[in-house]
C-alpha cells in the first residue's frame, strides 16, 4: 500500500470524474428518497442490475412509499416478489417498513447506526443509505468495493474473513471526500461493476493501472483474496461386492466427484446412515456372504460411512447379468491389491476380504 499512497488524495476526484463519464442510468441514482433507495438496495443484493430493474419499477409503483407497504397484505408483497428469490428480503422489507410507520412515525433513520436498526439491514445497505441520501461519510462495502480497494492498494488479507473488513473500511474511510460521500460510494461501486470486473478486466484501459498495485505486480487475477471456508459433509454409501470364481466386479468412479477415475465396487449412496443397516437384495440369485463393520473414512470436505455387502455369484449367467446392470468391469481377486482403488476400499479389503478368503497380502 505504501507504493501508491502519494495517490491518495488525488484518488477520490480521478474516480468521480470517471464516474460521472460512465455511470449508467439508474432510476434510483436520480433521487434522495431514502424509500427508494432502500428498495432498490435489497433488490440488488442477490440480483443483477438488469435482473432487477424490472422488479424495482414493479414493486415502487404498487407500493409507492413506505406506508403503502407497511399496510399491505405480505401475500401481495410476496406475488410482486416473485421471481427474484430469496424471500425473507421481502419480508424483512414489509417488517422494516412497519417499524418506519409505526416505531418511527413515518419519518426514516437520518444515520448509518439507525438504518442499522431497521429490520432485514445490514451494514452494507446502512451505508448506502446514509451516504446516498444523508450525505453521511461512511464508506459503502459491497463485493466491488472490496475487489477494487484490494487490487489498487494491494490489501492481501482475506476478504471472507470478518475480522479483515475493518482493514477495507480504514482505508475507505481515508478515501472518501466529506464532501461528497455520495458519489465516492456510487463511483466505487460502478468502478468495480463496469471496469475492476472480477474476471479478465481491461486493465490496459483502466485510468489508475500505472498506480494499480495488482497491475504492477501482476496479481491481478489473484486479488482480492477469497478463502471459502469448507463445508463439511456426510455421504453414507452401500457396496456391493460380488464374487465369482475368484473374481469380483468393479466399475469406475465418474467425473465430478470424488475419487475421479478409481475403481470400486457396485454403490448404492444412502440418504441416511440408517439406510446402510438394510441388507440389499441382489438382482440375481447371488448368496449373502458377510457384511463388514459401517466403515468411516474421513475427507478433507465430506465424512463418508460405508458398509460392505458381500455376496457368492452362482451361475455364469448371473454373472453376465451383474456385469451388464453395473457396466462393471471383472477384476482378478489376484488382481485386486494392485487396482487403483480408494483408501477406503483398501481398509475394507484388509480388514474383512482378505481374511474371509484367507488371502494373504
């Protein structure tokens, strides 16, 4: 950051300069009305602008201020919804105009921290508001703001992180002219929607790249830094494993998913644990054999529960038939060690197959 920081103070009139040139058209950059610009935010946080233009003159124009909201049925609220998703913002909508109509008498919150208050707001649309309408300094955090501060200023720390989000609001916060906070924030946000794009921006046309940290450093593509934090999941799977004079039936793991291109046995995935207590009932005249312990196997994002179904083919035909409802391959008991295969199936070979058989390994 400290490369650039003579730029500072020049930053903010470069980019409203710039803004003024470019900006699009909006309905709800044409007004200070707080209701508006209200609706418009909620709107635009979980859709396109050209996605929700349309539901924006839709909903002002059968709820035309805040008390024609506040008042309606919220079947109505919702059926002019409809489309956008996401339904508690409609709610939350409803329940934030009745607390303006009838805890505040009508007249809106003037500040950011009493936006803060209104029901289904966050921060986000706190600042809009206040900034836009209010003329308060306070900088507007959206997924463009933070995509343009970090690559210009070269801001490396994760912006999934909570913690990291004061770092951005310090260093709006030294940006925003007092004097025209309104049009900082619009600016920073049309910025990063029309030129900071996430993806292969037109850097060579971009008014700041010989002051651009990312740009100088080639980190463009890099920035800004977004660790997803993983979400754990459970899988519960059934195998089904069929002998048949020394052999047994394969087949390959499909693309996208796990294990891509390994071979396993014969899978049922279950929706529940409990699901891998019932024995399958094989399609041929096939005789149960064992069943090992249920098997947990630990990934990096899933928790997987297995249990292994052990049956005797009997007839040659059986067999045919097995192979050709698993498009299976036939792989060689003496084979099997050396198959590519997952870890899982290895502690269920090791643990239950091998000495069932008495095979050695």
């Amino acid at each position: 950051m400290a490369e650039i920081s003579s730029f500072n103070p020049f930053f903010a009139q470069t980019l409203i300069h710039w803004y003024e040139r470019n900006k699009r058209e909006l309905p709800w950059r044409e007004t200070k009305d707080p209701y508006k610009i209200w609706i418009s935010e909620i709107i635009l946080q979980q859709t396109r602008v050209d996605q929700g233009l349309p539901y924006y003159h839709r909903f002002i124009q059968t709820f035309p201020n805040v008390k024609a909201l506040a008042l309606a049925e919220e079947k109505n609220v919702l059926s002019v919804w409809q489309g956008l998703g996401y339904y508690s913002r409609a709610r939350n909508l409803q329940q934030g105009a009745k607390q303006v109509v009838y805890d505040y008498k009508g007249k809106f919150p003037t500040s950011f921290e009493g936006w803060l208050n209104i029901k289904g707001v966050g921060s986000y649309t706190a600042a809009a508001v206040a900034s836009f309408c209010f003329l308060e300094k306070v900088p507007v955090l959206d997924g463009n703001v933070f995509r343009v501060l970090s690559r210009l200023f070269g801001i490396t720390e994760d912006i999934a992180q909570a913690k990291n989000r004061k770092i951005f609001w310090d260093k709006a916060m030294e940006l925003i002219p007092a004097d025209q906070p309104d049009l900082f924030n619009q600016a920073m946000m049309e910025f990063g929607a029309l030129q900071c794009v996430p993806k292969s921006p037109d850097c060579e046309r971009c008014i700041f790249k010989t002051h651009c940290f990312a740009y100088q450093k080639r980190l463009v593509a890099e920035l800004p830094v977004k660790i997803k934090k993983l979400v754990r999941r459970s899988r519960f799977f059934q195998y089904h494993v069929y002998v048949y004079k020394e052999q047994v039936l394969m087949r390959r793991r499909s693309k996208g998913d796990i294990w891509e291109g390994l071979l396993e046995f014969p899978l049922a995935e279950k929706e529940k644990l409990e699901a891998l207590e019932r024995k399958p009932k094989p399609v041929t005249a096939s005789s149960f054999l064992f069943q090992s312990d249920v098997l947990k196997h630990v990934l990096s994002h899933q928790d997987l529960y297995s249990r292994f179904y052990v049956f005797q083919v009997k007839t040659k035909s059986d067999w045919n038939t097995l192979i050709q409802k698993h498009d299976a391959e036939v792989v060689s008991l003496a084979d099997l060690d050396e198959t590519p295969k997952p870890v899982l199936l290895t502690k269920f070979l090791n643990a239950y197959f091998y000495p069932y058989f008495s095979i050695h390994k």
